[in-house]
C-alpha cells in the first residue's frame, strides 16, 4: 500500500517537495475514528513512547521511594537539549537512586539545544553521555532496576529485566505481541520496538484516560502526564516543538517527537491518541500533520498554536517564500473524527 501525501511545500506558485505518511487516532475504548494511509504497518517507535517507558519507574514504586519530583518525572519521558537544566536534572535523578553519570549507557551525543552546544565548543570540552536527548529516560531505567535490587550493568540490553518490563507494557498499552521480528535498537541502545500506528494510539489513548488499567497503572500514566504538563522544558527544550504544545495546550494535550517521522499524542479530555509517521522520517512534515490533528480535533487550539507552528515558508533574510500544506485528504478525514 502506498500511503498519501500528507504535506506539500511549495515555493512560489509551484509544489517544491511533498511527504508521504499515515496517520491513526484511536478512541478511549481502543477503536480507531480516524485512519490516512496504512495504520497497519509496523514502525519503530522511537523517542515518540518514552512516557510508556518510564511506566514501570512509577508503577513499582521506585519514583515515590527516590522521592523524585516533577522535572526529574519529566526527565525520565524526555528527549530533552541538554541544556544546564536538563544536566541538572539528570544528576539529580542520578543522585536520588545512589549513581551518577558513569552508569549512563546511552552514548555520548552533542546537545539538541543550540545554545548549550555551542557552550561546550567555547569551552573546549566533547559531549558525554548526559547530553545525550535521553540521558533522563536512562536514568529512570537506571532507577527501576536500583529499585528492584537488579543489575545496572547492562540495563539497556533486550535481557535485562528493566526491558523485559517496558516491554511487557507496550504490548499491554497497545494491545499487541511483541515477536523478534519487531525490535531494533534505537540511537541510546535500548530496544526499541515496532508497532502499527493504531497499536500506538491505543497506548496513547490509553495512557490520556487510564481506560481499563490496573489502579497503579492508572496513577503511574496520570503522575507522568501531570508532570510533563507542569515541567514541559524539561520534556525537550528552548524553541521545541513538544516544549511548546504543551505549554500552550496543557492540559488538554500531550505530545511526544520521535526520530524518523513518528509522533504520538493524547488528548485526555476526549480520550483520543494520535500516532502518525511520515514515510521518510522528515520531521518539518511530521509537526505540520500533528498541528493539522490537533486544530482539528482541539479547535480551540488554533490560536494557541499559532506561536509554536508557522505554515509560512521563509528565507534567510525572512522573505516569504512560499507555505507547507496539508492535504485535503487528511483535512477531511480528520473532520470526520466525532
């Protein structure tokens, strides 16, 4: 199956580029009320299932033992700039369960937020593995298996209980069977896991409402939501789209980014989740589809997005050159939603 053009740019009178994609939302109850293209399909979920993944840090009790806050809560769901504050965070989260930054396993990488790369250039020094966009979500992992008396060597591998457990709730969430087939390892190391889009909104829907969840399930998804929801820089950064939306929107809607083109939101007042993914992974086209989702099924959104999104196209000197358009198609079955 081919999926649609979901996005087109154009530039001047004429269409430059266009992305193809497919986009599921999901009902409180697990059915699907809107579908574009192949909800089918299997795709990596990337950093967009993050708050899935730290479920079990707060459902066995770790985070209330460690006496973790909101930011660090929100750290633990992020991809986040590696800004000074999300640095500080991190060890601070670190420090609660007794380790520091030595026991990141998720690989050094150069901070997402601008400005803070650039300091680390001025002052001559090379990122480490706390910069990394996901040195909070390991360190919640890092706190589970604290917790539970496991071994931290080791947490990122696909055999270790820490990931046995977060997999064992992706496929609860999304109503689905993880196999072999379906895993992959994503750019920190840990497993990352396949699934159709209608899977991931399920999960999200589920995780926005806490329909038909265990009781310590049902508080562990409300406790990260309000967290991400009263600490959203801390969830990605400066000028971020997730950042952004949430501020703006909470808490009306929560929304995660991941690599390749994959994003997931809840909208808890409606118990909707969305999960959409572009075919190849552009993530302009993939913030222009969840803004289209988001007006559509929050119309009272549109105002606020307006300081977050822009469909305006311009140049270096800030000349208007042309706009990103979402297609008729997924306007129109986006407005059928109920």
């Amino acid at each position: 199956m081919t999926n649609p053009i979901l996005v087109t740019l154009t530039r001047g009178a004429l269409d430059e580029s266009f992305h193809r994609g497919a986009l599921a939302v999901v009902g409180p109850g697990g059915e699907v009320v809107c579908n574009i293209g192949n909800i089918s399909k299997p795709h990596f979920t990337r950093s967009a299932i993050k708050a899935l993944q730290a479920i079990p840090l707060v459902e066995s009790g770790a985070a209330a033992a460690f006496g973790l806050n909101g930011r660090e809560l929100a750290l633990a769901c992020a991809s986040h700039g590696g800004e000074p504050e999300h640095l500080v965070g991190v060890r601070s989260l670190l420090a609660k369960c007794g380790l520091d930054e030595g026991a990141l396993a998720c690989g050094a990488q150069w901070p997402l937020g601008l400005e803070a790369a650039r300091a680390l250039v001025a002052a001559g020094e090379q990122p480490r593995p706390i910069h990394n966009n996901c040195s909070g979500k390991h360190a919640g992992m890092l706190g589970l298996a604290v917790h539970r008396g496991e071994e931290t060597s080791g947490y990122e591998q696909l055999d270790h209980p820490v990931q046995k457990s977060i997999a064992e709730v992706l496929a609860d969430m999304g109503g689905v069977e993880l196999t072999p087939d379906l895993i992959g390892i994503d750019g920190c190391s840990v497993p990352t896991w396949a699934l159709p889009l209608e899977a991931m909104g399920r999960a999200f829907a589920r995780f926005g409402t806490g329909h038909d969840l265990a009781g310590p399930r049902r508080a562990a998804c409300r406790d990260l939501m309000a967290a991400c929801f009263a600490e959203p820089f801390y969830v990605a950064g400066t000028g971020r789209f997730c950042a952004g939306v949430m501020s703006k929107l909470q808490p009306r809607a929560f929304v995660k980014a991941g690599a390749e083109g994959v994003y997931c939101a809840c909208l808890p007042e409606s118990g909707l989740g969305v999960a959409l993914k572009i075919d190849d992974g552009a993530k302009r086209a993939a913030e222009a589809v969840m803004v289209a989702a988001l007006e559509a099924l929050l119309p009272a959104s549109r105002k606020d997005l307006g300081g977050v999104w822009d469909a305006r196209l311009t140049n270096w000197r800030g000349a208007s050159t042309g706009q990103t358009r979402v297609s008729a198609e997924l306007q129109d079955a986006l407005k059928a939603v109920r």
